[in-house]
C-alpha cells in the first residue's frame, strides 16, 4: 500500500491500495539461517578432530627393526658397545737423524711413497768425506811402510842365516851373529808394528764410513711419508731442530704404513669384559657416515689408566681403501657373533626366531612390568614387552613388537590408552 501526498493537508479521501507493488518475501531470513545451521553442523565434527589433534601431546618416534642369521652371509652380528678414536698406522715410525748439521737435500714431501733403506735427507758431509779420505790415505802410507819393513826383515833374516853359515865355518864372530840376530828381531818388531798401522787406518776407514753414512737419513720401513717436519737448510739435531725444542727427538718426517689401518679407542673399565680379542667390530668414519668399515678387535692393552678408568684397545680395519686416513675421527660398533653352531642347529630345528630390538627409550618400567607405547594411526596404546639383552642403545624384545611398528621414545607422562599423538616435525614415518 502506498500513501501519495501533494501536500501535508491531504485528507484520507486521497488514499487508495497501489496494486502494482511486489509482495514481500518474509520467508528469506529463515532459510539463511537454516543453511547456516546446517553448514555449522556439518564443520563443527571435523572442528573437534582439529582442536583434539592440535591439543594431543607432541612425541618422537622409531621402528622396532629386526635382525636375523643371513642364509647366505652366516651369523648375523649384534651390536655390543660403541667406542670412538682415532685412525692410526699399526706401523709408524718418527724418522729423525743421528748427527747434527744442516740439511743438504730433502727427498720427499707430504704424501711421498719410500721404500725400506731409501736416503729421504742428506746432511752436510763435506767434513766427514775429507776424514774419511785421509783415513783411507793412511792406509795406504800404513801398507807401504809395511812393505818396507817386510823387506827390511827378509834382509836381516838372510844376514842372520849368512853369520850363522860363517860361524859354522869359524870365519865370522859371535858377536857379529849376535848383531845380526838382534837386527833381525828389530825388523820383526817394525813389520808387526806396521801390521798393527794398517789394522788401525782400516778402523778409521770404518769410522770415517760409519759417520759419512749417519749423515744420510733412511727410510726404516716401506710406507708413505704423512707428515714433513723439516726442511733443507734447517740446521737439525738428535735432540731437534736447532732453537727449536723437539718432543720428537730431532725427527725430520713420520713415515707410516699404510697398508695396516687400525682405530685407537678407548672403553671404561666397568665395560672391557664385554670384549674378546678377534671380536667383529663395524667402523665408521666421521667423515664418511655412510660407509661402513669390516674390523676385528686386535689388541686389549695390558694396563688401564687409573686417573681415568679407562683401557686403551686396538681395531684393525680390515677393507681400509684411499678414503681411510690416519689421525681421522672413526666410532667403533664392537659386535657379538652369534656361534655358527647355534644357527646351524635353528636352521636344522626350523626356521630361526628373529631378533626385535627397540630404543632403549621406548622402554617404560623394568621387568615384569616393561612396556612400551605403539602408534597406530594417530593413535597410542600400551604393550607388556619381554625383554632380552641390552644391545648399547636398544634392547633385544622377545615378544609384545612386531618388527616394523613404530613406538614412542620418552613417552610423555600421563599419556593415556587409544590418546591422540602427534609426531615432531609433523613427520608421518619413524626415524
């Protein structure tokens, strides 16, 4: 209905119903808020999965794994303890020289391959070379005088047989014998005496030889040269390079045999028991954390050290390649074969039980009441667990896990049967 006024005096006479005019639409409000309820209800259960989720505990995960005896490869062996150390030569030596002087000639550089009895340096010898001359020369004075004392003694001898000839015949004199006899004594003696010369310029020959050959540096082994200490022109000593005190006792180069590789670690005395010479142990590199090194325990040291309660052991890497170098950092796996008798008589009885190990701290309680949290989904629940031996940071779970599922490592407290978890960094697999 529409009111038209020309003015604010019109009457009620002028009003009349304008039929041209829409009807309107009360319906409209109700429908949107219908649809409204309708989009509400639909949202409000996955509004609820959100917030639930968003309010779940936040855990860190693993796979429980498994280890078996390979068919093919014989006994699987089972981590015992973890060491770390240093990559070192079993054959190494510090090559330094026996006298003192200034270094002529080097031979060598970081890197350089010698051979057993190879000169690498040279110290000046101009000295020792003109000594060793003039022995030589001294021997050949000491063998001329020589020769002319055996000439002179021959002489005598024959003057001594001519007076005795003579004495035989009553022409000569005893005292003319006696001279001659006497003489030739005298000659004897001087012939002896130049023997005695030659003996004694053969032995400065050997001495001038001795020092002219201590001034030549030689390799003691076949190897490589992994570090150069000096360089020519240093003045150098037994005790070190001059001005410059050495704990290496005046070493020029370290020459190291490659060929034998091994890691210098050390484990505490409460664990040593754990290890057996000839034990498997897997090596790993800093450098190289993807490569796995065959080794085999070599040496347990005889003493410990009690300051620190340690033993020192040694492990030989058995497939060492080019990558492999001295003084790198490398972590040693000390690992427990299982006997070969062992596996022959499962493989005989049936099939072999599979080994399930778990993170250390995926385990909650100790003993009877061991357990640890599975996830399944989202979702968290509880197992009782068997447990077996300790394998450095896992343990061995003779049943309560299957090998493959995932479990929760430091479970949060409180967290209760079926809860909602969520894994950190959003990461779905386990680690």
């Amino acid at each position: 209905m529409t009111i038209h006024s020309d003015s604010p005096a019109a009457d009620l006479s002028r009003l009349r119903i304008d039929r041209d005019t829409a009807p309107r639409r009360r319906w409209l409000p109700w429908a949107v808020l219908v649809v409204l309820l309708l989009a509400g209800a639909a949202v409000y259960p996955s509004a609820l999965a959100y917030l639930a989720e968003r309010r779940a505990p936040e855990v860190e995960i693993a796979r429980a794994t498994q280890l078996t005896s390979a068919s093919a490869g014989g006994p699987t062996d089972l981590p015992v303890l973890v060491a770390t150390g240093y990559v070192v030569a079993r054959h190494s030596s510090d090559v330094g020289v026996k006298v003192g002087g200034r270094l002529a000639r080097l031979g060598f550089e970081e890197g350089t391959r010698v051979r057993k009895g190879q000169v690498i340096a040279e110290i000046e010898h101009a000295d020792v070379s003109a000594l060793l001359e003039a022995s030589r020369r001294a021997v050949a004075e000491a063998e001329a005088q020589l020769g002319q004392a055996t000439a002179a003694r021959d002489e005598d001898v024959r003057n001594v047989e001519r007076q005795r000839a003579l004495a035989r015949d009553g022409i000569t004199t005893t005292a003319a014998l006696t001279a001659a006899e006497s003489a030739a004594q005298v000659s004897a003696a001087k012939v002896t005496a130049a023997q005695a010369a030659i003996a004694s310029a053969h032995a400065r020959v050997k001495v001038a030889e001795e020092a002219l050959e201590n001034t030549n540096v030689r390799a003691p082994f076949d190897g490589v040269v992994i570090k150069k200490r000096a360089e020519a022109g240093e003045t150098v000593s037994p005790f070190g390079v001059q001005g410059q005190p050495s704990q290496e006792g005046g070493a020029i180069a370290t020459i190291a045999d490659l060929g034998e590789l091994e890691v210098q670690t050390e484990v505490s005395e409460n664990t040593v028991a754990k290890l057996v010479p000839g034990m498997p142990a897997e090596v790993k590199l800093q450098a190289y954390q993807d490569q796995a090194y065959r080794g085999r325990l070599r040496q347990i040291f005889p003493s410990a050290d009690r300051a620190k309660s340690i033993v020192e052991v040694r492990v030989t890497i058995l497939n060492a390649d080019a990558r492999v170098k001295p003084e790198m950092s490398a972590s040693v796996t000390f690992q427990e074969p299982r006997p070969a008798s062992a596996t022959s008589a499962e493989a005989a009885s049936g099939p072999v039980r599979p080994i399930v190990l778990v993170p250390k701290r995926a385990v909650s309680g100790l003993g009877d009441q061991a357990r640890v949290w599975v996830v399944t989904g989202s979702t968290a629940s509880s197992r009782a667990v068997v447990l077996g031996q300790d394998r450095v940071d896992q343990v061995e779970v003779s049943s309560g896990v299957a090998p493959g599922e995932i479990v929760i490592l430091s479970p949060p407290p409180g967290l209760g049967e079926q809860a909602l978890v969520r894994v950190k960094g959003g990461a779905g697999g386990a680690h």
